[in-house]
C-alpha cells in the first residue's frame, strides 16, 4: 500500500496483494459490463494484448519504486493499461489518495467522465463503491480515499498536501511541466508513487532534446522493449532503419513512378522488417515477435527508484502501426521531400511529426538557416526604390494583377528599423526600400512617400509598446505580437484599447495580430533560398547591412536563435512582418496560413 509515514510500519504488517495490477484487472475487469466504454474490447481485460503494459503496471504496487516515465508514441494505450486499471485497482484494493493531472480543463473533464466514472461500472465492486461515494466534477470521495483530477491551471488543483499515487497524462502537453512539483505533492507520503506517461509534443517550440517527458525518461533506467530474432535468439528493438541501414523496416526499393516518387500501394506491399541477424519478419508475424519481448535497462546509472521506459509503434497492435502504414507513412514524406527539398518547411515538419509520433524519438534536426549569398542571390533587375511591377521583364509577368505595398517595422530602444517591400497578388514580392528611424514622424513620412497601403509593427518591445499603440490608433496600422509558443492558428486576431489605463480609454479599439513566429520564419526562409514557387526579390547592389541582418538567425531543434557574430536581426524581423501582412491582406497564400476567421476579444 501507499500510504503515510505514520502509517507506513502498520501497512508492512498487513497482507499485500499478491498479484500485479495486470492480473488482477485480468480477472476483474469486464468492459462487457460497459457497451459505450471506449476501447476495442468488449469483454474480459486482456493484459496480452499491449504486453509491454504489463511490467509498467507493475511498478505501481512495487514499494521500491517511486517514479515511472514512459515515453511513447501518439498511441499507446498508457490511459487505460496504467491509469485506469490502476485507479479501479486501488478503489477495489488498494485504497489511497489518488491524483490524476493532464493537460487541460476539457481532456480532464472528459477523462472523468468517460474514461474513469463509466470506466468504474467494469468492476463490480467499484462500481458499488462510486455508487455510494460523493462524486462531483473533478473529484470523487469514496469511504476510504480520495481521487481528485485537475490540470496545471486550475486554482485547485495542488490544495490538498499530498498524495500517495499521482498519475500524469500527456506531461509534456502540461504548461511548465515539472517533475519537481510532482515530487514535493508525493513527498507526504513514504512510499509515494508517480508514473508520467507522454508523447512528445511536435508542435512545441522548443529543442526536442528538452521535452519534459524525453527529459524524465533519461534522468530513468532507459528501458527498452528486447525481442528475440526468430532464427538466432539473440535480443533485438525494432526501429525504423531504413534504406540507408542493413537492417531494420524494409521495402522494395525499386517501388518508384518516372518521377522517382514512392508508389504507396507497392510500398504497403512489399514492406517488412530485417533484423540484425538478417532475419525477415513479415507483417503476420509482428505482433508474436513482440510479445516475446521483454524490458531491458539501458541506463546502469539511473537512481535506483526511477524506472523509465520507451515505446514505439511497432509493437502496438492497430492497423496504423503494421509495417504497411509505417512505412507508407514514412515514403508519403519522403515523397514531400522530392517535391520540394529536405529544407522545405512541409517536409520538416512532417518528417518531425513522424519521428515523434510513430517512432517516440528525439528528433535532430539540422542547422536551418539562410546564408548572405543566398540573399544576394535574389538580387533582381530594379533599383533600389523602384517597383517591380512596372519595371521590365517584370512588368510583362505581372500585367493585370493588383499590388500592395507594405511598410513593416521592429521598434528598438533608440530607432525605428523599416523595411518596405511590393507585393503582387499571388506571392510574389520586391525589396523597394529599408531604413533605420529615430522619429515617429519621420516613419510616418516614409509611409506617405512610398504610398503604403498597410503599416504592421513589432510591438513586443515593452518600453515603447504605448508608443506603438498610439501611432496605429492616430495614423493607422497594426500591432503584432510574436508568440513565444505554438497556437493553435498560425495568426490571430484581438481588439485592444490603445488608451487603457489613460484619458482616452474606451474612446477607441485597435486591432491587433498575434502570429506563430515558427510557421513565418520557415516560410520566409524558403522563399529566399529559393525552394518556393514564389519570386521574392531584392534590388540592385543590396547594401551589406541589409542581407546580413536577414541572415542572422538559424534554425536549430525548432527554436529560432541569432547565429554567432551576428548581432542585429531587426531587418529579418521586418521581413517576417512583411509575409505576415501579406498573408493577412489575401496577397500571398500558404495552407498552412488558412485562417478562415480567427477570434476576436477585448484586450
């Protein structure tokens, strides 16, 4: 039992269960008793069905141990296989403070509701425990414990001192995610437990290697899943390989179109895995192969209470994990790949989705960033303060189709760095102009000489975002907000008061734009590397300041750094804005930029 220290010598005394919660859900659990519950079962618990389960369930009545963190992929079963089996085994058993925390406010409420509450009626027992407990909407007290769940922005979710066994769901969808905070809630209690379980988040902006679950799982034991080759016996983990290793998934290489495309039917066809040994595994065999597994540490230095544990698609036993569809999957990509490049936003993505979802691994990205040549390299025939639309050949190209000319702004402490560029309906665009401002009549100026339709502007810069406010408001214009994290739009918009907190508040409303700086910064990067179908263009002998400020930032892991030796990036901003504009005002498309209304508030 997990109980108090005051409690602890009195539980030793006590006769402990002595079958694992696998077992004991194995002879309990009927979702037959459930029609509506969701899972693929319908009758009796069936433990060997994901057996990688089983030892992980183990861990939560094994006094030894104090934390377990499984990293998995986007599917798992870790919800119903160590969450549930666990809450309806210490309702029934084992009673103890439980806490269950995920992400948000609705997966919590649904999880309640649909997954532990209806999950509860499988085992007679608890359900005639439930009947008879107080239950409310994120908390349920039984007659001799309590079971609370609640997500990391609820006012109430870490009232009560402590807890026993703390289940975390999806932890590294969990703002400020930290196992610390976990630790001190458990510390009451001498033989606390937590287990985390997670994907990694792909859409995280942050270095893979710093995912709060890959982070968790290498301070454990590193256990993977070892399986004996058919042939030799000797231990082997499936993982992806590839045509670049001799062992591994497999498919024929020849399953290509004249295109030299992957041709996904021949690909599903031919699909197989290679072991070390050399061993073919067809796809009927995947699933037995598995379940000869078994749990192998890999970290020898790992505390001796913190087990950890990695687990990939392959030995799930869905139709979306057979060797078919992954390697499918993988070929649909790489097919992205020879459509674009292996630099193309659409493509790293994807392939970053792939790595995280289906194979539950770190993902290394490559350096991304954009060299001085290559913004000299889109110097075009046009001077500086000329517009591409009417100079030649480029006037022939663009006759008939409309123009917008945008001025784009980063406000520092002491100037005003602006860039204007002309962009022409479809996405193609020329550099007419940049320059660096101390007055903000002098950057007014420049909107009324080069005619610009629309003015956006950085306003992150806390000491002179008043100043920002109150020019939109008199001349005209937008404020823009970079999003430090992913959202789930890649821009949206908001009214704000420009005068809140002064003589003037209420009188007016601005709107606003914030943006994910992720989705711009890459787009903008293929534009001018060329692996775009867009023509974005500079002028004639473009000065150094401009092309090396546009270059200064790489992309590393998915997080925008300044490259070293390249202090100032204020222009590379400017041109970001500039895309964001044009996407807004319907100049230039993307699908990832498909925003058919974003949601409007009060700031």
């Amino acid at each position: 039992m997990r109980v108090s220290l005051g409690r602890a010598v009195q539980s030793w005394m006590q006769p402990k269960p002595d079958e694992p919660i696998w077992a004991w859900a194995r002879d309990n659990v009927d979702f037959g008793r459930i029609p509506s519950y969701d899972t693929p079962l319908h009758g009796p618990y069936d433990p060997d069905l994901i057996p990688q389960w089983k030892e992980i369930s183990e861990n939560d009545t094994d006094l030894s141990i104090r934390e377990c963190w499984v990293v998995k992929p986007s599917r798992g079963g870790g919800s119903e296989n160590a969450f549930c089996n666990g809450i309806r085994y210490h309702v029934a058993v084992d009673p103890a403070p439980l806490f269950y925390l995920s992400a948000d406010q609705r997966s919590v409420e649904e999880f309640m509701e649909h997954r532990i509450k209806l999950g509860l009626r499988a085992v007679p027992e608890c359900a005639a425990k439930l009947s008879r407990a107080r239950a409310v909407e994120h908390w349920i007290k039984f007659e001799d414990m309590m079971l609370v769940t609640h997500w990391p922005k609820s006012k109430t979710a870490f009232k009560q001192s402590g807890w026993a066994v703390i289940y975390a769901d999806e932890w590294s969808l969990v703002q400020g995610a930290s196992a610390t905070m976990l630790r001190k809630r458990a510390s009451t209690y001498a033989m606390s437990y937590i287990c985390g379980i997670s994907s990694m988040d792909p859409n995280a902006k942050r270095a893979s290697r710093d995912d709060p679950i890959l982070l968790e799982f290498k301070h454990g034991d590193q256990r993977e899943w070892m399986m004996s080759d058919p042939k030799t016996g000797n231990l082997f983990k499936w993982e992806l390989g590839g045509e670049d290793f001799t062992y591994g998934l497999k498919w024929d290489n020849a399953a290509k179109d004249d295109a030299g495309l992957w041709i996904l039917d021949s690909v599903k066809e031919s699909a197989h895995y290679v072991t070390p040994d050399g061993t073919r595994i067809n796809e009927s065999a995947r699933m037995t192969v598995t379940r000869t597994g078994e749990w192998i540490p890999q970290n020898p230095d790992a505390p001796a209470a913190v087990r950890s544990y990695h687990l990939n698609a392959f030995g799930l036993p869905f139709s979306d994990c057979s060797f078919p569809e992954i390697a499918a999957t993988w070929c649909r990509i790489d097919n992205l790949r020879e459509m674009t490049s292996e630099h193309s936003v659409e493509y790293r993505t994807q392939l970053k989705a792939f790595v995280y979802e289906y194979l539950a691994e770190e993902w290394r990205d490559k350096a991304s960033r954009t060299e001085e040549s290559e913004v000299r390299d889109r110097e075009a025939l046009y001077n500086k303060g000329e517009l591409v639309s009417e100079v030649e050949p480029y006037a022939n190209i663009h006759v008939g189709k409309k123009i917008l000319v945008l001025l784009t702004a980063d406000v520092q402490k002491a100037n005003i760095w602006c860039v204007v560029r002309e962009w022409i309906d479809g996405g193609d665009s020329g550099l007419i102009d940049w320059r660096s401002v101390i007055l903000w009549e002098d950057f007014e100026k420049l909107a009324q000489e080069v005619g610009a339709a629309q003015v956006y502007i950085d306003a992150r810069y806390k000491l002179r975002r008043q100043e920002v406010f109150e020019y939109c408001a008199e001349w005209g214009g937008f404020p823009t907000f970079g999003a430090d994290s992913r959202i789930s739009l890649a821009y949206s918009q908001r009214l704000i008061d420009p005068f809140e907190g002064k003589s003037g508040q209420g009188t007016h409303s601005l709107t606003s734009y914030t943006f994910d700086t992720d989705i711009f910064k890459s787009l903008l990067r293929d534009m001018i590397t060329g692996h775009s179908p867009r023509a974005w263009m500079v002028y004639r002998n473009i000065e150094r300041e401009y092309y090396r400020q546009v270059a200064s930032e790489e992309r590393v892991e998915g997080v925008w750094v300044l490259r070293h030796g390249y202090p100032n990036n204020h222009l590379w901003d400017c041109e970001v804005l500039q895309l964001l504009g044009a996407t807004i005002e319907g100049f230039y498309y993307h699908e990832w930029l498909a925003n058919e209304e974003s949601e409007e508030g009060n700031g």
